[in-house]
C-alpha cells in the first residue's frame, strides 16, 4: 500500500517530513490534506490521538509527531538519497545525533515556535468546524478557507506581545551563541554529514527570519553559514512557506469584506 501523509502542505511540521521524503528521492505517496474538522473526525483521532498534524499511515503502521516520522522515514529509506541518522553500529554516531536532536528540541523550538506563535498565529482565529469532506489526494491543493492550520490554541488572541517576543528572541540568540561554538568544530550539528538533526531546524528559523528577524543569524558567522547551507537544499527550497499559506488567506479575508 502506499505511504499516506495526514498534514497541511504549508504547515511548519508538516514540511519537515516533506523535507525529508525529498531527501530520501520518496515520490510515491498519497498526500491528504486536513481540514480542522477532519483532525478531530474519530479516524484522525485514532492515528493523532491530539487532534493534530501532521500523522502517517504506511500499511497499517500508524505514526504521529513529526520527528518521530521523520527519523521513522530516514530508517525505513536508509539506503536511497542522503544518509540523514548514523547506522545501528555507530553507537557515538548515534549518542552525537540524539544530542544534536536534543539542542533543536530543548534549545531552538521553543524561542523560535514562541515568535511564530506572537508574531503570525495569535492574528488569526479559526474557521467554523465543518463536516469532514473527502481527502484531495496528493495532486489536489488545499483551500484557503477551511484549511488553516491548527496546530496552536494561540490562534485569534489578537496582537502580538512584543515584550514575549523579545523575550524569545534573547533565548533564541543566547541557543544560537552555543550553537556558533558547535558549528566552529564541525560542519553540522552531529557531525561533518547533513541529518535530521540540522534539518528540524528549518521551518521555525525560516519564519523567525520571515517575522521581523532577517538579520537573525548575522552574529553568528557559524550558525548564519550552516543555516544559509540547509535553506539552500533542494529538497527544502521546494516546500511551500506557511508564510505563502497566510498570505492567500489574507487575501481571501479581504476579498470577502469587499
């Protein structure tokens, strides 16, 4: 059977796993677009049990959480395109990835998911739940209208609290001084090779760059080369930007209210 993907294209998670079935050269899956009412129809709930995306199905084998799916994806398609975890054998291999996971996931995501969650997602309320419709296959696009992302309960809280997101900004500056000495000795986070470690990063560091932080990485000689090295990557560079995904939506609103 094939390989089926339960997400919203543009959505920060979701395009991590997008990221890595390019990376893995994986074309043949079955992409299904959600709308909010559909992650909590009773068969989503039973492969997310928290109502979110993104979630897999393959044969029967059902996944949640993006990280997980993605280091599930890099096991099960180690032997095409890019190598992105250790072997089994390397045991410091692996210990090194794991850290270099663990720095993304305690260290970077949540200073910059926080900005993201002022800055974009607190400016925009929910659609009306409506009933779940057919799943467009991969070839369809998702509307703008009952597509939006769900994933945080910010959503529609009004402005941002600039004083929370300078806030993050100094956390995510003070991850990013560490992360400038790490990246002195090597070339990636786990090593001198690409993973998914590195690959986690890009869909927070690109909106924090896109909502008002261009410059972010800048003091950073280290941090700003690998960074600039992983948004260059094909696989990343053909990932639609939430940022797009918003855009349309704000256009539609104002097309309404004419």
């Amino acid at each position: 059977m094939t390989l089926k993907v339960y997400g919203i294209r543009e959505s920060t998670c979701t395009s991590r796993i997008l990221t890595v079935l390019a990376e893995k050269g994986v074309t043949d899956y079955e992409f299904i677009t959600m709308g909010p009412a559909d992650m909590k129809a009773p068969e989503h709930l039973a492969r997310q049990p928290f109502g979110k995306i993104p979630a897999i199905d393959d044969d029967g084998f059902v996944l949640s959480e993006s990280r997980a799916i993605c280091k599930y994806l890099a096991k099960k398609y180690a032997n095409q395109g890019t190598k992105l975890m250790p072997d089994d054998d390397d045991l410091k291999g692996y210990g090194r990835f794991e850290e270099a996971c663990s720095y993304e996931a305690f260290y970077f995501n949540h200073p910059a998911e926080s900005i993201g969650v002022e800055r974009l997602f607190k400016g925009y309320a929910r659609p009306p739940a409506r009933s779940p419709s057919p799943s467009p296959s991969q070839t369809q696009e998702p509307t703008h209208t009952d597509k939006q992302i769900t994933k945080h309960s910010a959503h529609g809280n009004g402005p941002a609290d600039e004083a929370l997101v300078a806030q993050y900004k100094s956390q995510l500056d003070d991850a990013l001084k560490i992360y400038d000495v790490i990246l002195a000795k090597r070339a990636y986070l786990a090593g001198d090779q690409v993973s998914l470690a590195d690959l986690f990063h890009l869909p927070y560091g690109k909106l924090a760059k896109e909502l008002g932080f261009p410059d972010i990485f800048e003091p950073f000689p280290n941090v700003k080369r690998w960074f600039e090295g992983l948004e260059g990557r094909e696989s990343w560079m053909g990932v639609p930007s939430i940022m797009e995904f918003f855009a349309r939506m704000r256009g539609a609103k104002e097309g309404a209210a004419e």
